[in-house]
C-alpha cells in the first residue's frame, strides 16, 4: 500500500472520523455514525482505497 493522503486530507479525515463516532456514542446521530470509522482508519494509515481506483493522490513528494 502506498500512501496516497496528504497532510491536511490526512487531518480532516481524522477529525471527521472522530467526531462521527463520537456522535455515534453519544447516540446524537445514530448508528449510522459508525461509518466514521472509515475515515479515521484511511487517516491514520495514509492509504484510501477510493482515491487510488480513482487516481488521486494527496501526499507532496517530500511527504
């Protein structure tokens, strides 16, 4: 897996991530909310799945 999430598409996705479940847990928004988990695992490992299907790539060379 090469690493395809920058810096700051790394970070948002981290807090979005964290913040969705942490709504889940609340039971603010839901189960539904557990979908956070999706983009809290694509931050914290620099790799999404989607974005290398579609070709993009967020990461600077010198990351």
């Amino acid at each position: 897996m090469k690493s395809n999430v920058g810096g700051i598409d790394k970070m948002a996705r981290i807090v979005v991530g964290a913040v969705l479940i942490l709504l889940a847990l609340t039971g603010t928004i839901g189960v539904w909310g557990w979908i956070g988990v999706v983009p809290l695992a694509t931050g914290l490992f620099n790799f999404c799945p989607a974005w290398k299907l579609l070709g993009i790539n967020t990461r600077k060379p010198n990351e």
